[in-house]
C-alpha cells in the first residue's frame, strides 16, 4: 500500500476530513499513536494519525513540574527511535521526556492531524469503520485505538463532602507546591503519583497528611544495579499477561512506587513519618469535617515492604544460579511504625487548607459503538486484536506485556498490530450488533456517569 493521505504533518493539518478515506486510523497522538504509525509507515500503509490536542500534550499538561521518569532512560525504547543519549542509567525529567517523543515524531513525519477529537466509531454494512470527528467523518478498513489509559481523572464522590473552603485537584492538575495555598496539605493515595507528590511537598517544607492504600513499593538498587535492571535481566519484562494465573488482577494491579528523582532513590513511606509526614490508613469516609480512614496502615506498610523485599528473593535466586559476582547487600529494615492507628482526623484541628486526589484514571469509550467491551466497561481484546475485525487497541497496561503501556514494550505490540493489518484480510463476513437496546442506552446518563477504572 502506498502512502497516499492526503493530509499534512504537525502544524498544517487540514481542516476537512469528511470523507477522507484510508487504510487505517489511528486514534491517539502520544507513545503508542506514534509507534504505530510509525510501523505502519514503514509499511507503506496509508494512515491518518488522529490527535485531540497535540503531539505528547499529556506529558506536557497532565505532569508536575519536578516529574521524571521511574524508569532508566534505557528503557525508552520506541520503534526506530531507542534512546541515545549520554544518560542511559538515568532518569528523564518531564521536559526531556517531551522533547524526546516530539524528535520521535520529526524522525519519521507521521500524517497527524492535531487538535481534531474523535466523537464517533462505527461500521457500516460493508464492514467498514465510519470514524466521525470535530472534523468530519472519516473512513477506514482498520481503526487502532491508541487514546491510552489515563484519559479521565477519577475522583471519589465523597470529595463532594468536604468543606467548601478547600482546595482540591486531581494529581493530573498538580504541578508544584507553591501553586497550592499556603499550608498543610492531605494526599489521598500512593501509587506512584501520589508517593511522588507526597515527597514533592515534604522536600518544599510542606505538612503533608498521607492517606495511604495498599499499592506496593520496590527499591531502587540492590546487590550494585538498579532492580529494573535485574528484573530485565530475569525476563519479567518478557513475560506475557496470559502467563499469569490470575491475568486479570494483573491487568488492574497499582504500580509500584519509587522515584527517578535526583538519581533514583526508595520511596520509603516510613521514613517520611519519621521526618514529620502524617500518614493513615485508607481513607473511607467524611463526616462534616471529620475524616475516617481504614485501620490499615501498619498493614499496608508492612504489604508494601514484603512486596519489596520478595523482589529481592527473586534477584537474589537468579544471582545465585546464574553465579553471578554481585556483593550481598543487608535487607531493608523498617525505620518506623506507626504506634496506633488513626481512624479519624478532624478537619478543624489542623492547618489542611488543600487536597491532592491521587486516585487513578478511568477510561470514556461512550464514543465508540462497536460491542468490545467487557460487563466493567474495559477492552476485550487478544494483545490489542478485538473480536471486530479490523479494530484494535494499542497502549493498554498488560496489553501484552508490562512494557505494554510504557515506553519500553510499546514498539513490540505495535508491529505485532501492523503484522496483522498487513497480513491479515480484511474479515467482513460478520458485523457484531447491539444485543439489545442502542449503543447510547448501554451506559447511564452523563450524570451518573463514572469512568471505568485503568489505572490507579
């Protein structure tokens, strides 16, 4: 197939696509958007690249200012494009990560349309795929799905109860702690983002309150190398979902914490304690204005520091067969233990003037009218192939690989997908309808909408 698209590169789109027709569409302008097309131009199949904002505009307007990768930059490792700077043990920060996939993009000229939203997807009886835009509709024989999964910010609705006179943000909204009213300030949840926005305002001299949940946590270096080294090395990078015995908990698993930050480092919640941060269990309830967290924080410390010290197990077993020359290292030994605890906090006893929400994202998928979607709302797919010919998804966590939804495991899944495309015939013997109802009355009203969790 031949690059035939009519339409322009960054900054040129046009501006009507009503009835522009194409091999393939593709949905979604970041990581795993551009490492499809470019597999697909490689190619020479004829795409257009959909991108609601602009290219990486996530990782420019949804990341705070001291963010950086907790990953080596040697793991950023997108099709045709692996990293290649002087710094391959280090971390990017946010800017870094962003000029990063905007030279991905130069290298190759992707045919994206920028600021143009998808609203609709469709088939019509010939099986093809009617992609409806702020721009008119397109048409396609195949569709990737690469819209990621942090699209919708989740928030609990207890939020709605606490006082007026707080201000609260999701974590995609944080940027520093000088942009937040002077004075204390509560975090809800620690996964990576909340544990590093927790951090953040502890080093800013900040009264940070942490409610902690039970995400797990992981060292940054054992025994002489960085641990995502070791595990690279162990093979659970390569190691498919479908391999897991409980794969789907897998796919929904919170990642661990630990930071890039300053050279890479533990996030160790416990020694925050002990340098003044005010941690709690889960936080489960508001009354007026008194909080009423889980009686779970000693548990979920001790889950997250059993969780670490097993991945040390596992390093330690694959040194030893593996006869490796690597210096034993003493294991982690908790620097604090809360001595009670706290199930409640009220509001009116302490200087909290802020809230940060680190409570994961959702998907919205109300646009798309093609019945892939499990009783949760959530894709169904094998390695991103639907039960629809022709449609895929691409960028998901554990999509096929932990790497699936990163930087590092992306290129793999988007070839895999453009093998597909290229290969396969286009199957149009069926169409998949509505079992009942319409697409529109499968869901409830905006209202009472919530977005199917993703990622915590």
């Amino acid at each position: 197939m031949a690059l035939t698209t009519e339409v322009s590169t960054q900054g040129g789109a046009r501006q009507d696509l009503e009835g522009l027709r194409c091999s393939a569409v593709i949905v979604g302008g970041g990581q795993a958007g551009l490492s499809m097309s470019y597999c697909l131009t490689q190619r020479g199949v004829d795409h257009v690249l959909l991108e609601r904002d602009r290219v990486a505009h996530d990782w420019a307007d949804r990341r705070w200012d001291s963010f950086c990768l907790v990953t080596p930059n040697w793991q950023c490792q997108l099709p045709g494009f692996p990293y290649a700077g002087d710094d391959p043990d280090g971390f990017m920060i946010r800017d870094e990560v962003i000029r990063y996939l905007e030279h991905y993009a130069k290298s190759f000229g992707p045919p994206v349309v920028e600021g143009v939203t998808a609203t609709r997807l469709r088939r019509d009886r010939e099986g093809c795929y009617l992609v409806g835009t702020s721009r008119g509709e397109l048409i396609a024989d195949h569709v990737v799905l690469a819209t990621g999964p942090y699209q919708v910010p989740r928030m609990p609705r207890l939020a709605d109860r606490l006082p007026d006179e707080l201000t609260q943000i999701h974590s995609s909204q944080y940027r520093s702690p000088d942009r937040l009213p002077p004075g204390e300030v509560l975090v809800v949840g620690t996964g990576q983002s909340g544990c590093q926005i927790a951090e953040d305002l502890h080093l800013a001299g900040r009264q940070v309150h942490l409610a902690v949940g039970s995400a797990p946590r992981v060292a940054r270096f054992y025994r002489g190398r960085d641990v995502v080294a070791w595990l690279e090395d162990i093979g659970y990078y390569r190691k498919a979902v479908s391999e897991f015995a409980d794969a789907d908990t897998v796919r929904f698993r919170v990642n661990h914490y630990v930071t890039g930050r300053d050279g890479g480092r533990d996030i160790d919640l416990r020694a925050f304690a002990r340098d003044g941060m005010r941690l709690y269990g889960r936080l489960n309830g508001v009354f007026d204005a008194t909080l009423r967290f889980a009686p779970d924080l000693g548990r979920n410390l001790d889950n997250a520091d059993a969780v670490s010290e097993s991945i040390k197990d596992s390093i330690d077993s694959y040194i030893d067969a593996h006869h490796i020359d690597a210096a034993p290292e003493p294991r982690y030994t908790p620097v604090w233990r809360p001595e009670q605890e706290p199930t409640q906090l009220d509001l009116r006893d302490t200087g909290i003037t802020s809230v940060v929400w680190s409570t994961g994202f959702g998907r919205d998928d109300r646009w798309i009218e093609v019945p892939v979607f499990d009783g949760r709302g959530y894709p169904t797919h094998d390695r991103g192939v639907t039960s629809s010919p022709g449609l895929y998804f691409l960028g998901l966590p554990w999509q096929h690989t932990w790497g699936s939804g990163r930087l590092s495991g992306v290129a793999d899944d988007a070839a895999y997908l453009t093998e597909r495309i290229v290969t396969g015939p286009a199957q149009r013997d069926h169409l998949f309808r509505w079992i009942a109802g319409t697409s529109t009355s499968t869901y409830p009203r905006d209202d009472e909408w919530v977005a199917p969790r993703t990622v915590a």
